[in-house]
C-alpha cells in the first residue's frame, strides 16, 4: 500500500502535542517551479519541519514567516520568482516563480483544528477530499469528489489543485491504483515500478503456477478470474488497468469490465495484429467504436522497448501521461 504524504497529519499532531502548527502550501507556480501546485510543507513551533514547497530554495523563507504567522493568527500569500530581490536571496533563480499559501492551524484567521482533523479523517479512510479556502475571506470547508462546483470532478481525477476565482482548491486523493492481468514477465518490473510512482498495485491470474509469492513477493496477489476479480475492486477514474496475457480467455473479460468502467487507462498488451483481432471480438460483443477507442494498444509509449523492463518503461509512461495530461486520454 502507497503511504501519504503525512503533512496535514503531521501538522495535526504537532497540534494536538501543543507545539503548535502551520500549512504552507503551494498555489501558483510558473515557469521552471520545483513543486507542483498542491505541495505543502508543515513546520512547528519549534521549527521543525515535514515535507517542502520547493527543493530547498525557499523553505528557510517560508519558515520564518510560518513562525511570524503563528505569533499573529494572520494566513498570508507569498510570492517568491526572479523578478523578487528576496527570490535571489532563498535561492528562486531557475526562472520559475511560486506563491506560497502560509496558514497558522487554530490561530486567528487560520483553519480550525477540527477542519484538520475532518481532513485527516477522510485521508485516513482513503477518500477523495478538497480543502477549500477563500484567500479573500478566509473561509475554509472540506469537501468530495461529488461535490457541485464547476471542475472538480476533472481536478480530482488529474489531482489539480488550483484556484477557482477566489477559492484555492487542495485535491487530497487516495493512492493511485493499478490493476495487471497476467503474471508475465513484463509485470515484474512493471509493477516495481508502479508502487515507486505511488500506485497501490493488484495483479490478477487465476493461473497459481504463474501469480505466486516466489515470483511476485511483496504483491498483492488475486487469483480469481479476471472479470470477478476486477467486478471485486472498486474501478474508477484512479484506476489504471493493463492486461498483458495475450490470451483472450483471460484478457477480454477484464478488458469487458474495464471498457464498462470510469478507469483513466485501459493498455492491453499484444501486436496490432493481435489487437484487430482483439477489436473484432469485442464489436462483435456489442461494444461500441467510441468505447473501443479507450484501448491503449499496442500498450506503451513507442520508444523501440525490447526487453520487459524497457516495455514496462514504455506502459508507464504512457500511462503517466493519460493521468497527468487528461486531454490525451481516449
């Protein structure tokens, strides 16, 4: 299982123990910015600190104005880029240039602990949650995936945080999942490389002679078929599934509940001639042109990959880029 990040659950903790505690967290980057928008970084009291906001350029920056807004009870927006005398002075000369949201948890105009503490709880179920927080205003909520504002749904399934007129949206998503049918070869690497990138992972076989624990240790194993092993996970648009048997008895009913799913990628495994084959049987099957277009095949970025770790270079980064890149997914 993929671990968190642990930042707002280290903030609360460092509340709770009377340290006190305060979220900064990234809401604008351009140019050349070395976290992404969402980063956050909690530092304490005492200054002790967990996670970042940038490689190291601006932290000590950072700190000091968390510690000043501890002592004030006021949230407040920092910018830090090349245009900034202080940006030379932290460090920001890589031409990129961010905004830093500063909040002071349980002082003054800062969030609640028990925000925190409802966030933590929604994290710590594995659901999909959105902290919201007005910079004008300052009022704060958390809310899901289902909640009714223009975009959400699309920012939580490319994790997006960002800004909607004035309201900062924080996408806290569940660990990315990724199923893989067939334990071939090419699913070793494939899956080491998965839950590198932060994925829990599931691989499906009925067959025990190739899903076992001598040949895929620390996995998660499930030897059912693959249409009632895949009906079994909960398949939605955090979901990534790749079959790679080759054989349509095991392949097509996983790809059947796959293309009946909101998975974000479908990559099936085999040559384009295999693949026509693949589509014939499934039009046949009643599924339409629209519907046969989410198949990634033959799966993988096309960099020449030979060998299965070189294939499973190729699928990952596909994948990666279906998830990071919404428009490009079918």
């Amino acid at each position: 299982m993929a671990e968190f990040d642990q930042i707002p659950e280290q903030a609360l903790a460092w509340f709770n123990a009377g340290k006190g505690a305060v979220l900064a967290t990234v809401v604008q980057t351009w140019g050349s910015a070395p976290r992404p928008v969402g980063a956050q970084l909690a530092i304490s009291g005492n200054m002790e600190m967990a996670g970042s906001v940038s490689g190291g350029c601006v932290e000590g920056a950072v700190v000091e104005e968390a510690i000043e807004a501890l002592r004030t009870g006021k949230p407040r927006l920092l910018q830090y880029g090349v245009s900034n005398e202080d940006a030379f002075a932290v460090g920001m000369a890589c031409g990129g240039e961010i905004h830093v949201l500063v909040e002071p948890v349980g002082v003054g105009q800062g969030p609640d602990a028990d925000l925190l503490e409802k966030l933590v709880q929604q994290r710590a179920k594995r659901h999909a949650a959105a902290y919201l927080v007005n910079t004008k205003t300052w009022q704060r909520q958390i809310v899901d995936r289902h909640f009714d504002l223009n975009g959400l749904r699309q920012r939580f399934a490319g994790d997006m945080s960002g800004f909607e007129g004035d309201w900062f949206i924080n996408i806290h998503n569940p660990p990315l999942r990724m199923i893989v049918v067939g334990a071939v070869h090419i699913a070793q690497p494939l899956l080491q490389m998965a839950r590198l990138a932060g994925y829990d992972t599931v691989l499906v076989d009925p067959r025990d002679a190739f899903a076992n624990k001598a040949r895929f240790p620390d996995q998660n194993l499930v030897l059912d078929w693959p249409d009632t092993a895949l009906k079994a996970q909960r398949l939605d648009m955090r979901v990534a599934v790749v079959t790679l048997t080759h054989d349509p008895k095991l392949d097509d009913p996983a790809i059947k509940t796959a293309l009946h799913s909101d998975v974000f990628y479908l990559g099936c495994l085999g040559s384009s001639r295999t693949h026509a084959k693949r589509l014939k049987r499934l039009s046949e099957a009643g599924f339409s042109q629209a519907q046969l277009s989410k198949i990634h095949a033959p799966v993988g970025v096309d960099i020449g990959s030979k060998t299965p770790a070189e294939i499973a270079i190729s699928i990952m980064a596909e994948i990666t880029g279906c998830l990071r890149r919404p428009e490009t997914r079918r």
